[in-house]
C-alpha cells in the first residue's frame, strides 16, 4: 500500500500556508478585542483589520476602503448581485449572468428570477467562456446587472473579462465578477479592469476558510444582506471574524510573492506535462477547457466510457486526491452543469476529473500520477458494458 | 461515505466481465444518468444459475452492488434469484448512503431483466411481460442541475 499522497483538489480548497497561520494565531487569545470597541483592546483588532485590508486590497490594485469583507465567497456574491438588484428594485429589473457560473452566483440569479427579476443565463463556448457578442447581444435598457466569473472552477477557463466588462461600462451597466479561483494565482488589477465588484476567497489562496472579500468601486450602491450592526462599511453586518481576516491579509502578501517568484509558470508548466501525459498515456481522453486561456494550476479532462468516481476513489486509494463534475454523489443523476452547457453529453460528462495544482505539488508528483492513472483508467474500463 | 465492504466490492470486484453463449442477457439503466449494467447468466436445464458475470459503467456504489448481486445470486434458480430485491444487495454490504440506494436497483432490475431475456428465449415470449427495465424513458436535458458534485 502507497502511503504517498499527493493533494490536487486546489480548486475545492488549499492548505493555510504556515505563515498566514501564524499570523493569525495571535488573534485568536492574546489580541482578542472585538475592533468594534474603543479600548485598547479593540484598536488592536481594528488596526490589524486595516493593515489585512490594504494588503487585500493592494493585491488588486484597489484601495482598502473598497475592501468588503464577507464570511465566505458565495457571501460576497450574493452581496454583489442581490445587493445590487435589490438596490434598483422599482426601476430597472433585468439580471444577466452565465451558464457555468458557480452556484453562488448562478442560484442567486435563479432566485431573484423567482422574486420579480428578469434573468437571462447566457450560453458558453466549447471551453466555457462567455462571448463579448452574447453579452452585447443579451443588454437591455432595464438590464442592472451582469456577473461572469472570472475564471471557471471546473475546467479553468478564463473569460475575456476585458471585454465583457467594458462593454458593461459602455452600456452603463454594472458589471461583477466572481474571482475566487483567479485571485492570487493570476494577476489582477482593478485600476486597468472594467470590473464594479469583484469576489475572492481567502481559503483558495492559502489562507483560511471562512472569509471573502468583495471589491467595491467607489460609487456602487449596493443594499446590503445582513442587517445588523453595520460593519464593513454596512455592507456586511456581524462582528469581524479578527484572525480570518488577518489570514486573508496574510494570503495576499504571500500571493504578491508567489508572482514574484514565478510560481504561476511553475505551475503551467506542471499542468501541461500532466495534461499532455494524461492523453497521451489514456487512450480516448481529452483535456476539458480552454488550453491557454486557462487557470495556471487546473487540469481537467474526460475519460470516456467510465465514471468519475471510480477513478476518484481508486485514485485516492493511491494517494491522490482529485475531484469529478460525475453524478452520484447526490441525489440528481445529472452532471456537472459546467461540461453540460459546454456542449458535452452526459456519459461523457459522467468521466470528469480535476487535478488542481498547488504550491506543494512537485514534478515528481505529476510523474507519480501519471504512472497511477492510466492502469485506474484500464481497470475500470474492463468492468465498464461500452468497449473503445 | 462508503464502508469498507462496500469499498472492497468496489475496488476488488467479484464476477467482472462476460459469458460467451450466455443464455440470459439483461442490460439496464442510462448512459445519461450515469450507470448502466449489463448481467450475462449461463442457466442450466434445472433453471440453476450455475455461472453469472456483469459489467458497469457507474460509481462504487452500481459497481459494488452489481458484483455483490452477481454472487448473491449464483447457485439459486432462477424464481428464487428473482426474489431478490436492491435491499437485499444494499444490506449484505452493510448498507450504502442514502442517495447511493437509487444505485442499488440498477443490481435487482439488471438481473431481473436477464432472468426476463432467459424466459423469453425459452418461451418466444416477449420481455415486456416480465419487466420494462429497458424502456427508454425520455426526460428533457437540463444545463442547470439542482446539484454539483465538484466542491468549491
């Protein structure tokens, strides 16, 4: 039995790097004042919530008072886009967003598609992009509204946010993005991006679950969806969660030194070696997304005539853990929504797997699982009815 | 999720492949869906199950079930093998989670569907007197299902 193991589930969740970690550990005991209060205590917490703030906000190339806190990345999503429909509500009723969004923003718009708003979901591309045109094309005098992710969960994609968003701006629309697989593993500047809100994760970039951030361009009227004591500028009411924010700050400052290191080439570089081993070595496999325009840490790809969670238990029975868009890990028999709107079938669908990489993962690890794959592929595909 | 004789039948199957001359075919489910599962049975002149092998295309949990069925039935006639039932299957593994349990009657009908393809050759009559199993059902194709399996 291998006692290896090798994590490529970077996309569900990352590790708390050991420095943001000890950033936060402080905060938790010893500096424990709730940066609401006016002692000593509490300016503690309150200037440690600052400095995280800047660090998050420089991150982007935005300023720290654009810098909402939230308690998770779909809480920032919702904040942008049910904060800013309900903030119209009366006048203007139309909400635009993508097929393959994630479920947080995708189920928030089905929502308010429920309770008195106009939804248009548009279609993806083969890869999983959204086309400038279609967003053109989909704008109406009344429309409040887009979100398009920045960069797709499942297969990597990245959109031509650019694009999209100015043509936002040129229509006079708002325009959100939902970032919280781009943050901290690609460059991302506010100040050259047509972006009025953008959403990150802290817990995707080596820093602690529990705690997103929504970027907020000056101006932008939103109402909130916590009510309560008006924290983050109102916009997000309960007491600040201290450590995770600092965790957040933290992440940020090791993401800015990650770039500086090189570290997305590293990675591209390991995700081509395993994207071009995988269909190389597994006959009737092939890479799902965008090839280039694409997250520097995320493989995905297909197998076909077998299903995803066979070969995610068996690859874990190895050491290796990834994830599948397969059905069958709950009660729906579909498939991931991603690959379906991407124009996929279901049995292909069915075969998904994603391998995403990270800061530990080595090239002895790629060498690893692409030994482990193929003979999982094999095995599987000898019980499997449908023969190559 | 899964226990550890459920992950044994899953990783280590038993009756994994095809029988030339089987005299009792039977394949079920829906590529769409996710599983389907194709039973060969050789029966002898006393209706005896005297050989039984399977292939699935679906998660641990049809794959499992498909070969725990497949041994659980071996040895018995064919009346008695159509007794058994998925939680029959979902039991002798120690149970399976509860949205796994759909998975287990792909087991029941894929066997009862070869026992159906069995009578049927030896009577001319048509399987549709014995199970519908493989009718198609038509459900509209959905781009935004009520789960997603990927966590993020």
């Amino acid at each position: 039995m291998d006692k290896r193991r090798i994590y490529l589930d970077n996309s569900a969740t990352t590790a708390t790097a050991v420095e943001v970690r000890d950033a936060m550990l402080p905060y938790f005991h010893e500096a424990m004042g709730n940066p609401n209060s006016l002692h000593s205590w509490g300016r503690e917490s309150r200037k440690a919530v600052d400095e995280a703030r800047e660090s998050v906000a420089s991150l982007i190339g935005a300023s720290a008072g654009d810098i909402i806190f939230t308690g998770s990345g779909s809480a920032a999503d919702n904040l942008a886009v049910k904060g800013a429909a309900w903030s119209a509500r009366g006048g203007k009723k139309h909400v635009i967003t993508s097929a393959v969004e994630h479920h947080a923003v995708l189920r928030t718009v089905q929502w308010l598609g429920k309770n008195g708003f106009d939804v248009t979901i548009l279609p993806v591309d083969e890869y999983g992009a959204v086309s400038p045109e279609a967003l053109e094309g989909a704008i109406r005098p009344d429309t409040i509204l887009a979100s398009v992710m920045y960069a797709n969960n499942e297969v990597g994609t990245i959109n031509p946010i650019a694009k999209l968003g100015g043509i936002c701006k040129t229509k006079g629309i708002l325009f959100h993005t939902d970032a919280v697989q781009a943050a901290g593993h690609i460059p991302l500047d506010v100040r050259e991006l047509p972006v009025d809100m953008l959403t990150m994760s802290a817990h995707k970039m080596y820093g602690p679950k529990g705690i997103g951030a929504l970027y907020l361009r000056k101006g932008v009227k939103l109402t909130p969806v916590l009510h309560g004591g008006g924290q983050e500028f109102g916009l997000a009411s309960g007491t600040e969660n201290v450590p995770g924010i600092v965790g957040f700050g933290a992440a940020a400052r090791l993401a800015e030194k990650l770039f500086a290191a090189g570290e997305a080439e590293r990675l591209t570089k390991l995700r081509e070696k395993l994207l071009d081993g995988i269909v190389e070595r597994i006959p009737d496999s092939f890479v799902t997304g965008h090839r280039t325009e694409r997250l520097p840490f995320l493989a995905s790809v297909c197998v076909r005539r077998i299903e995803g969670e066979g070969m995610v238990l068996r690859l874990d029975f190895v050491g290796v853990g990834v994830s599948s868009g397969s059905a069958c890990t709950s009660g729906s028999l579909d498939p991931s929504h991603v690959l379906l709107a991407m124009g996929l079938d279901h049995a292909t669908s069915h075969g998904s797997v994603r391998l995403s990489l990270g800061r530990e993962t080595s090239e002895d690890d790629i060498d690893y699982v692409l030994g482990k794959f193929p003979p999982i592929v094999e095995t599987l595909r000898k019980m499997s009815p449908y023969k190559g | 999720m899964y226990n550890d004789k459920v992950v044994d039948y899953f990783m280590n199957p038993r009756n994994v492949g095809s029988i030339d001359g089987a005299n009792g075919v039977g394949e079920v489910g829906n590529p769409k869906c996710g599983d389907v599962m194709k039973v060969y049975l050789d029966i002898d002149g006393n209706d005896v199950i005297r050989d039984v092998k399977f292939e699935t295309f679906g998660c641990a949990a049809a794959i499992a079930t498909s070969s725990m069925a497949t041994e659980l039935v071996k040895g018995l006639t064919v009346d008695e093998a159509m007794k058994l039932t998925n939680k029959d299957v979902a039991n002798e593994l120690g149970g399976l989670p509860p949205q796994k349990l759909h998975c287990s009657l792909l087991a029941e009908e894929a066997l009862h569907a070869a026992i159906a393809d069995y009578k049927n050759r030896k009577s001319g009559a048509s399987c549709a007197e014995y199970c519908n199993a493989c009718v198609p059902d038509d459900e509209e194709d959905s781009y935004v299902p009520e789960n997603s399996r990927v966590s993020d």
